[in-house]
C-alpha cells in the first residue's frame, strides 16, 4: 500500500492509523522512517526496521537466527561493524536481508511493515525494498510505504513505480476540500466558527491539513474567535505556521532555545537532550528549560502528548517539516562547525564511525587526521557493510583533507576499491594515483598492482593489465612478490583474444612451471595455468591433468582477494575438458559455497552457476544445466550489460538449446542480447563466435556460418588453441562445407581426428570421429560410427554417446541391418530421454518405427549411486582390468560389460582415469556418486 502526496498532507498521520489498527489485531509492526540528514547513512532506514527485533537478542541467539547468513548481513542490520576484512558485495547483502525479511513474516506473521518519508531513505535500503518488494504478495505481509513524488531522488525511479507493479496505483493525496477544512476548525475552536473564518483558513492554508491544524491551533494559542472579524490575524498567524513564520516563531522562544533546535536539527536521528545540548553549547538546566518551550510551541514532539512518556530523552520534531525549516534556517557556516562538533560528540558517544562520518561530509577540509582515520574507518564499515558507493563518499571526503603524506596512497587505493565493482575505469585512475606517491609500502604496493590489474583486466583492457603487472615484475626485489606478479601475467595473457605470441608465452610457462614445487599461492596459480594452458593447446590430457592435481596442492581458495577466483576455475574447468566432469562438478559446488558464504552474489556467483551448468551439459545433464545456466544469466543480467558473465551464459545456454532441439528459443535468446555481432577482447568458453556458427548451422545458413568459423580458426591457429575438446571449429566446418565441398570437409574432419587422439580423451575422439562420419561416404559411416560409439562409450559426455548411438543405427538401418539398428537406436532413445534431448528422442523414435520396431520404454531413472554390481566392475577397471576378464568374472559377454561401464562413467563423470581417485581413494566405500542433479544448495 503506497501513500504519495506533498508534504504536510496526513501521510504521516494515515501509516500511524495503519498501525493502530494492526496492532489492534494482534500484528507485528515493524517501522522506519527516512531522514533528510541521514540519506547518506547506508541501511539506515534497514537498521530501524529490524534492530526493534534482534535488539534484546545475544550474538549466540543472532547467530541461531541469521544462520550462514550472519557474516554476510550483520554489518548491514547494525549487530556487528564488520569482521575482518570480508567484504560482500551489493547484491549478497540485498539477498540476505530478503531472507531475513522472509523469516520474520513466517515467524511474526502476519507482519506490517510500514515506512514513512521514504524519499529520504538511503539508497541501500531503497534498492533492497524495491527488489523486495515483488515477495510481499507471497508472503503474510503488508508493505506500507509513504513519500513525497516531487522529491524523490532520481536514481529512485523504480521505487516509485512499485505500486504499479502490482497492478494498482498509489494513494495520491490530494488537499482536503473546503468543507474537510471547516471540520478541523470547528474541532479544534468550536461549532460556533463561522464559514467565512472556516473558508478563509482553507485559503491561507491550501487545503493542506497539517498547515491548517497548526494554524487552528495558533488561533487557539492566541485566543482568537474564529470569526470574519479576525480574518486579518488569520492570515497573520498562517504566514507563521510555515517557512520564515515559522523560523521567526522559533526565535522569538530566545538564544537557548535556537541553539538547542539548531542541534537536535543537525543531529537528525541520533537526537538525544545531551547530545543536542552538547552541539547546541547549552548546560544542563538551559538545555531543560529549551526543551519545554519548544514542545510547547509545537516545534518539538511532546513524548506525554504521545504515549511515550519513558522516552522522554529522545527528540523528535513535531512534522519534518519543521525540521526542515529549523535545519535551512542556521547559518551556513554555523552549521558547518555544528556538524563538526556533532561528529566529536557522537564518537565520543561511542555510536561508530558511519555515524560520525556522516557529520564528517558537511564539513570543511581542514588537514585534520583524527577526520581522516574516522572517515576511513567508516569506509571500511560500509564496506563489510556491502555498501560501495557509501564507502566511495567518505574516502572521496578524507582525501580532500588531505591525509597526511604516508596515508595518501592507501587511501587511494582503499578509494580505487570501493569503485572496482561498480565502477573500474574509475579504479584505475585512482589505484594508478596511489602508485604514483612517493611514500608507499612495499606491501601495499604489491595490492594496488594486482588490483589495478583487476581492474583494468574488468575494463575490457587485458594488454594493459599484463603489462601492468609485467612491470612490477621487473622491479619487484621480493621473490614471492616477482612470482605473484608473473602468474598475474601468465594470467591476463591467456584471457587476451589480441595476444601476439601465445606460443612464446606457453613455452615460457612451462619453463618455468618445470622449477617450481607447489609451495605457495604463487606457484600452484602458475601450475594451474600450466594445467590450462596445456589443455587448450591439445597437449596429450595427461600432462594437463598431471599439472591441475600439482596445482590444487592444498587447495586453490575462491574467495582470496588477493588473488582471485579466475586460475581456480580454470583448473576446474581443465578437469572437464579432461573427461573428468565429475571432480570439475565437485570443485565447483566447493567454490559456489565459498562465494555464497562471504556474500559475492554478483558476477562470482554468475560464473560459478554458468560454468556448473556447463559441466552438466558436457555430461549430458541437458535439463539441470540449463536451469543453472538461466540463473547464472539472471545474475549476470541483474550485474550489468555486455558484461563477460553474460556472454559465458548467453552462449552456454545457447548450446544447451540447441542440444535439446529447440532451435528457435536459442535464436531468440540470440537476438535478444545481440549475440555474435560483437566479438568480445576477452577469451570466452566456449568460444562466442562458434556457438554463433553452431546456431546459423542449426538454422541452415551454411555459408554464414562457414565465413564466421574461417574467422574462428585464423584467429586461434596462430595462438595454438588447437584442442578440439576446447573448440570444435573445425569440425562444425567440415559440416558446413560437407554439401558444397565435401573432400575440404573430410580434410578437416580428418584433421580434427588427429588433434583429438593427440588430446586423447575419449569424448574428445569420439565427438571427431562422429563429425567425421558425417562428411564421409555412406560406406565409410557405419565404420567410422561404430567406433566413435566405442570412444564415447568409455566417457562421461552422455549426450555425445546418445547422438552417435542413434547416428550409428540409422547408418546400420540405411545398410540392411533392421536388428543391429535397433538395438543401437534403442540406446540411444534411453540416453536421450535420460539427457532431456527432446529432438534426439523425437529423431530415434522416427527411426525406430521405420525399422518396424516398437521402441521399448526406456530407463528414466538416472540415478547417480553406483548399484552393487556397478560399483564391482568399477573397482575392477580402476585397478587396471580388462573387458573381457571383467566378462570372465562376471560370467557375461564382453558387450554387456561395456554397456555396464558406459553406465559407470555417466554416473561418476569420468573416465577410466578417474576411477582409481573416485574408488580406491580414503571415501571409497562410502562413495555413491557426485550429488544431487540439481544445483547447488543454498545456504
């Protein structure tokens, strides 16, 4: 329910009537009100609504509360000023007061939440309701909101069209009529007030009813008869009621009471009698006579009047209004110095750096360090808190003070931070500032490097973030500083799509990648990239799984800022393409837990949630992979536009598609993010411009498509990216040129071929050789098939094996063997259901029914715990044995033990190399495969 209206027209007055009567109906009532001093306080309007709840509460009962959310929104809701140097981002924090707020209306429901003045609310606590707010219907909930349209800030737009997105309007109040009016005149001063008297007060006051109970009660004061005869003094006393009237009214009451309104003014919501007696520089008895003359003149609230008599040490104006007018009417440059003041005081009251900070802004640089450190003490706060551009203000404010020499540089760079996310081009002016001082640590040095390298490599600007830490290699003297800036390097130099000499490079890293032992951060990044590096160049997967293990050592942390979550999730994804989907699943659950627990719920958790889907579609998971896939892009959507994460999610979720025969929703998705009409600078997986020709293929527009994957392969080629696991260009253009110039397409397949068995995994091979059965004569397909079916039998790729499986019984059918097709086609139909590949069940169905065969139901169960005898053969091909005395053993032909270790190989996500880790390792017998099919589990 939304109330808008100008001031003074009874917002104010209708939320407290909401809350008399949800209270009157045994509701919880949570509310907050926004304060024009206090818009720059991030979650503060956050804090008032939920503090009345957790307030009686012990850190132990919290931490029972919030759960795994504690860390992340603590800070926020004011319980803690942030521990340690965790600092969620935006959407982390905005994620968790949802749940906290999802909570308490299950757990008080039904539940009222109400807020006043909310264009004065902070800009945090704005964006978290208008996110919010879409939940209210589902939950027992009322959301009741108050504000002013004309003086909502700009940046606020949608907040105030959340009432029309849900299909109602706003209650627009309008000034009260003549005769509404007259009801408050002849309450206030009697029935014997006549309607000129009457007519004229909704005159002078426009209708606006706050102005006309004021002015009701002046002529009450004055013991005016409301009669034509005192219209003259009517008007009088309304030029009084607002403004300069107003101003005058409260001077009139002396110096004592100016003061002491002038502070409670400046202090806003943290106005006590002390505090405001303290700013104003009044004395005990001098501050108590000014607090009774302004209650009495209407200024101030009166707590008695209001039922609130223990909190007589609070102050509250009587209507923002006159808070507005009192604040407007002190000098500018006496209220600088109150603000000062005000500052000193709170801190000494020991209410936290954010709320001196606040003070803090309104001053006037004077080179004072005790400012410095208060407001770089509150940019920290607001950091923890999740609140960036707060964080930015304050840094913004120290600077100009200026710090003294030997803190200009970090707080420089603490300034480049609070913008990395948001704002990284900002970043770099300022991080490149702070390397410039003359004055700077070694340490921090090393930190504003990397982070510049961040932010550049964010920019869009990769050669700039190699070279910049390619410099502070040369110069850096500290041996692990020198290693931590080459890895950055390596690093950058892999993600360039405009790198010159990419074999210079890979041969240098594994040069120095040979010397080093693991020891230290700096030297399993460099082993992992050595590990990726090999893999994308199609070395042989060995050697690119012998560099992944040496690089998770101890492990490879996610969430270390120092760092970086980019050489993690390459070795990750280096297990994938490696035939081992399953340990890629496995650190990618690890790393998403570790992202959602310190609250990166931005572009981290976009990638984290993209690339797992990724691994589900290389296993053939068709359906979990695209949901997982669509809330990666849903946050990268929700993170910004053109942003990396969409393109890896936009052209996963591409490829899903289309291996689910849904063609047009896949050209849709396309247009809508205008995919392929710009190339990114950045290196993308899977390659954007190859998922763009395997969308023109899927549509029949071979000659586009052949022009984009000739680009695509002029511009690896040169850079050695020559593993087909990696990008299949050649491949898909062997089938675009298969009808045009069938002997280019069979040298390229055949070249595909080559590179895949140099790779060696079996999907790798297999996927060639089923493109190379494709451009090949008729009767060469059914050879070429059959074997790439047995390939692909020995791997995890389950959709792989399903197309090739079907693939193989139609060349068997089109050759005059019904009963060998059938068998295959019925293969391929049970993978295919299991996979979600619609258009591949629909494809093996048609086929079946032409060999006169009536398709048997096929298996849906695709459970991932191995059966007794599954876990059996299993042993016994990880330790080395082969089919056929697996067959022996068994009792079984050969094609049965096959059957039963392709089942093996989908459920764990490996292959045979990955069995000995999965069955012999410490966990063995209680190992039942890799988790649910389903994504990760939200903390």
């Amino acid at each position: 329910m939304v109330f808008a209206g100008p001031a003074g027209l009874g917002k104010t007055t209708l939320l407290n009537e909401v809350r008399r009567r949800a209270l009157a109906r045994g509701c919880t009532v949570l509310s907050a009100r926004g304060g024009e001093q206090e818009q720059g306080v991030a979650f503060h309007v956050v804090r008032h609504l939920v503090q009345p709840v957790l307030a009686a509460g012990s850190e132990e009962e919290h931490r029972r509360t919030l759960g795994s959310w504690y860390d992340i929104v603590a800070p926020a809701v004011g319980l803690v000023a942030g521990a340690g140097n965790s600092s969620p981002d935006p959407q982390g924090v905005r994620d968790g007061l949802d749940w906290i707020a999802t909570r308490f209306a299950v757990q008080h429901a039904p539940l009222v939440v109400m807020l006043d003045d909310a264009h004065w609310a902070d800009a945090e606590s704005l964006a978290w309701l208008t996110g919010f707010a879409p939940r209210v219907t589902e939950l027992p909930m009322l959301l009741v909101v108050a504000y002013r349209p004309d003086e909502l800030p700009a940046d606020a737009l949608a907040f105030g069209k959340l009432a029309e997105r849900h299909g109602s309007r706003p209650f627009d109040l309008a000034p009260l009529t003549p005769g509404a009016i007259s009801r408050i005149v002849r309450d206030a001063l009697g029935e014997d007030a006549d309607d000129a008297f009457c007519r004229e007060t909704w005159a002078v006051t426009g209708g606006n009813p706050f102005e006309a109970v004021e002015l009701a009660a002046r002529v009450a004061d004055r013991g005016l008869k409301p009669q034509l005869a005192h219209l003259p003094e009517l008007r009088e006393l309304a030029s009084a009621v607002k403004g300069g009237g107003l101003v005058e009214r409260l001077e009139r009451l002396g110096p004592s009471a100016v003061r002491f309104a002038w502070g409670a003014a400046v202090l806003g919501a943290e106005a006590s009698r002390s505090r405001a007696a303290s700013v104003g520089g009044l004395g005990d008895a001098e501050s108590a006579d000014a607090v009774t003359k302004l209650r009495e003149a209407r200024i101030l609230a009166d707590p008695a009047r209001d039922g609130n008599e223990e909190d007589d040490d609070r102050l509250e104006f009587f209507h923002p209004l006159v808070s507005t007018a009192v604040y407007r009417a002190i000098p500018a440059a006496f209220r600088v110095a109150m603000h000062g003041q005000a500052a000193a005081v709170i801190s000494h009251a020991g209410l936290g750096a954010t709320a001196a900070a606040r003070h803090l802004l309104e001053t006037h640089p004077e080179s004072d360090p005790w400012v410095v450190q208060q407001l770089s003490e509150a940019a920290r706060d607001y950091l923890r808190a999740g609140a960036p551009d707060a964080a930015r203000r304050c840094l913004t404010r120290a600077l100009r003070e200026p710090p003294a020499m030997e803190d200009r540089a970090q707080v420089l760079f603490d300034l480049g931070c609070s913008a990395l996310l948001t704002e990284p081009a900002i970043t770099v002016n300022h991080l490149r500032a702070a390397l410039d001082e003359p004055v700077l640590d070694p340490a921090l040095r090393e930190a504003i490097v990397y982070r510049l390298a961040q932010a550049l490599g964010h920019s869009d600007r990769m050669a700039e973030a190699a070279r910049t830490v390619a410099d502070a290699a040369r110069w850096a003297t500290d041996a692990r500083t020198r290693l931590h800036m080459q890895a950055e390097q390596f690093m950058w130099n892999a993600f360039r799509a405009d790198e010159q000499d990419s074999p210079a490079r890979s041969r240098k890293l594994a040069r120095l990648a040979e010397h080093l032992t693991g020891q230290g951060t700096a030297e399993r990044y460099i082993m992992g990239l050595r590990a990726w590096d090999a893999m994308v160049r199609g070395e042989p997967a060995a050697t690119a799984l012998e560099w992944a293990e040496k690089a998770l050592g101890d492990g490879l942390p996610w969430t270390d800022e120092q760092w970086g979550f980019e050489v993690p999730v390459l070795v990750a994804l280096t297990f994938m393409y490696c035939d081992q989907p399953g340990r890629a699943e496995e650190l990618f659950q690890k790393g998403i837990a570790e992202c959602q627990d310190r609250g990166w719920r931005g572009a981290h958790l976009s990638f984290g949630y993209t690339l797992l889907g990724y691994i589900r579609y290389r296993r053939g998971r068709l359906d979990s992979a695209e949901t997982l896939v669509r809330d990666g892009l849903r946050i990268a959507d929700r993170v910004g536009h053109r942003v990396l994460a969409q393109y890896f999610a936009i052209g996963i979720l591409i490829e899903i598609l289309l291996a689910r025969g849904r063609t047009e929703e896949a050209e849709e998705i396309a247009t809508t993010y205008h995919y392929g009409d710009i190339v990114p600078s950045a290196v993308v997986y899977p390659d954007s411009q190859t998922v763009h020709s395997e969308l023109l293929l899927a549509l029949g527009r071979r000659r586009e498509a052949q022009q984009q994957l000739v680009r695509v392969g002029e511009r690896l080629e040169p850079r050695g990216m020559r593993n087909p696991a990696w990008c299949p260009w050649q491949l898909h253009l062997a089938r675009a040129k298969a009808a045009t110039d069938p002997e280019k397409a069979r040298e390229l397949a055949a070249e595909g071929v080559r590179r895949a068995r140099r790779f060696g995994t079996p999907s790798a091979v297999g996927q060639a050789l089923h493109a190379m059965a494709e451009v090949s004569p008729v009767a060469e397909r059914v050879a070429l098939l059959a074997e790439a079916v047995a390939h692909l039998e020995c791997s995890p790729s389950g959709h792989d094996l399903a197309s090739a499986l079907i693939d193989h019984g139609v060349a068997l059918r089109r050759s005059g063997l019904p009963q060998d097709a059938a068998e295959q086609l019925h293969r391929g139909l049970e993978g295919a259901v299991q996979c979600g590949a619609d258009a591949l069940v629909s494809r093996a169905r048609e086929e079946l029914d032409a060999t006169g065969m009536w398709p048997l139901q096929p298996r849906t169960a695709a459970a991932d715990s191995l059966t007794v005898q599954e876990r059996t053969v299993a042993r016994w091909a990880a330790r080395g044995w082969s089919n056929a005395r697996i067959a022996e053993a068994l009792g079984t032909p050969d094609p049965v033990v096959t059957r039963l270790l392709s089942d093996i190989y989908l459920k764990v996500g490996c292959d045979q190399t990955g069995l000995p880790r999965l069955l012999e390792g410490p966990d063995s017998d209680t190992y039942a495969g890799p988790g649910p099919s389903g994504g990760p589990a939200e903390s």
